[in-house]
C-alpha cells in the first residue's frame, strides 16, 4: 500500500493595499499532509510528532481533511481516509497556516485517488478548507500556495485570478513574533465603510503596486506595500512591538515593511538575499527588546507552489 503525501507552501497576503486580493508564496516553510486510503468510511485525522502546532483533530472542522473530503466528494469517493498533518506553520501566524494545511490536503487526497483532478480543478476544495477556520472564502492566501507566484485575486471570487511576473531581486525578510492574532478576531476590528477620499486612494496604490511588480520596480514595491492608511494601521495596535520592528527594518536598509495578512508576521522588502538577512537580524532584535520571542527568516518568492511526493511503506 502506499501514502501520499503533499506539500503546500507558507504565503504572504494582503501586501499592503492588496487587503484580500495580493498573495505571494514564500521559499522555506509550509505544512505536509500524508493520506492513507481506508476501506472503512470515514475520515480520521491526527498530527505529526514534529509538528510546529496541533489544531483540532474533528475532520468536520480541520481544514486539511475538510478539503480533502471535498475531493472525495467531487471524485465520487465513497470509503474512508487516514489524515496525518505536519505543521510547518502554526496558527495565528500571518503566513497562511490553514490556507498550506487546506491546499496540502487536498492535492494529497487527489494524488491517492489516482489524480483526477487538475490545480485549479482543486481550487474550490481548497478554498471550502480554508473557509472552516477563516469563517470565509479569502483566496489571497490560498491561490499562491497553490499555483505559485504572486498572485492578484478577485475579493468576491477568489477562482477569477492573475498571476503576476515575480521580480527575481524580490527578496523578503520576515519576522514571526509569537504572539497569536487569529484572522476572524483582527476582521472584526475593520470598519464597516470607508469615504470615496480613501477608496480612490486605496484603489491608486493597489494598481501602481501591481505594475511595480510587474515592472521589477523593488524600491517602488517597498514604498507602495506601506501605503495602506485603512487594515493595518487598526491591526497594528495587536501587535505590541509593530513600529519598532518597522522602524529597525528600514533602519536596516528594507526599502518598506508591513503585515502579513492578519499579522503578527511582518515582512520586509529587499533587494538581495544578504540584505534580507541582515534585515531580518536587526527585526528580531526589535522584537526580543520588547521580551517578545520571535522567529526570523530571509525568504524569496516560491514559483511553484504546492507539490505531491509518495513514499511507499
């Protein structure tokens, strides 16, 4: 008999302006989820001895074998499988957690059951993953760890994206302080409308943000990911530490800083793998000087998202 196994990638989202439309893949971190096939029904779900976190096991409420059972559903499958997460990322992070645990689920189930589906045929089950623990179906983080690549998606259908041409001096510096803000308590806290002023605005940055992107344009891409006057400045005040590791980072020579996603990961924009790293250095420092612990990595852009592995056992 064999597992399959499936790797999805940890993800930026938001990027400054891009609230709920601009997502990247990172290099580095991400979560596995191995399927074994079982001839009983049902679904059962438990996690990795190295596991980084453990969420909950009720495969009704777990976001990797809700999109797996999805695929099964889709497939026609009508038996049972045996879920086993590793946690590569934890909950509450910023960086995708659910969205890698959801994508990895359900490229693993798709690999057991013979591959019947393609990327994007998975899209959707992915997406009913995520939307377990989110409370809502958010692609920004989804879409690039599945596909790869920076990725713009529509806000009220996440199916209807475009990939963007990833700059390849595009390096980040990212800092993950171990403070836990989960993305339905930080949404709660946004407002319900904003004026014409800061939609035009809002709208201005997203579009000049995009075609830097596109451009390679990193210093213009730092400048533009910190012009968000409307998400993170409220989320911001979640996380004790925020302006003195924005501060350090810039100080450090990141050409801008700001959330990932919900926070507390913050992530900053480099134009060298070298300058990445020594900007990450001088955020953590920020962060421990506020007795915070924290984790710090250099990343690039991951343009390959998701993968399926199988072992044999």
């Amino acid at each position: 008999m064999a597992s399959f196994s499936a790797f999805a990638p940890a993800s930026l989202s938001n990027l400054g302006p891009g609230f709920d439309s601009l997502g990247v893949a990172l290099e580095g971190w991400g979560d596995q989820v191995t399927i074994d096939l079982d001839k009983e029904p049902g679904f059962s779900v438990i996690y990795d001895a190295n596991s980084v976190w453990a969420g909950t096991t009720d495969p009704l409420r777990n976001t990797a074998s809700v999109s797996a059972m999805h695929v099964a559903q889709l497939a026609g499958y009508r038996h049972g499988a045996r879920l086993c997460v590793k946690k590569g990322i934890r909950a509450g992070s910023g960086l995708g957690s659910s969205a890698a645990s959801a994508v990895a689920g359900a490229l693993a189930m798709n690999a057991a059951l013979g591959s019947p589906f393609s990327k994007a045929e998975l899209l959707q089950s992915c997406l009913a993953g995520e939307a377990t623990v989110s409370g809502a179906i958010h692609g920004d983080n989804v879409v690039p760890c599945l596909i790869g690549g920076i990725v713009l998606v529509d806000a009220d259908d996440p199916t209807d994206f475009l990939s963007i041409v990833s700059p390849e001096n595009l390096h980040f510096a990212i800092i993950l302080p171990e403070i836990e803000v989960f993305t339905q308590q930080a949404r709660s806290l946004l407002p319900d409308q904003i004026t014409l002023h800061e939609g035009a605005v809002w709208a201005s940055n997203l579009a000049r943000l995009a075609v830097a992107i596109t451009n390679g344009d990193i210093e213009r891409i730092g400048r533009l990911i910190m012009r968000d006057e409307i998400v993170e400045p409220i989320r911001a005040g979640l996380i004790e530490p925020y302006r003195d590791i924005k501060w350090s980072a810039i100080k450090a020579g990141a050409l801008g800083c700001a959330l990932s996603g919900s926070g507390p990961a913050m992530f900053a924009v480099c134009d060298t793998a070298e300058s990445a790293a020594f900007v990450a250095q001088a955020m953590q420092k920020a962060c421990t000087d506020h007795a915070v612990h924290c984790l710090s990595v250099s990343s690039r852009v991951n343009m390959h998202g998701a993968y399926v592995g199988q072992r044999h056992v």
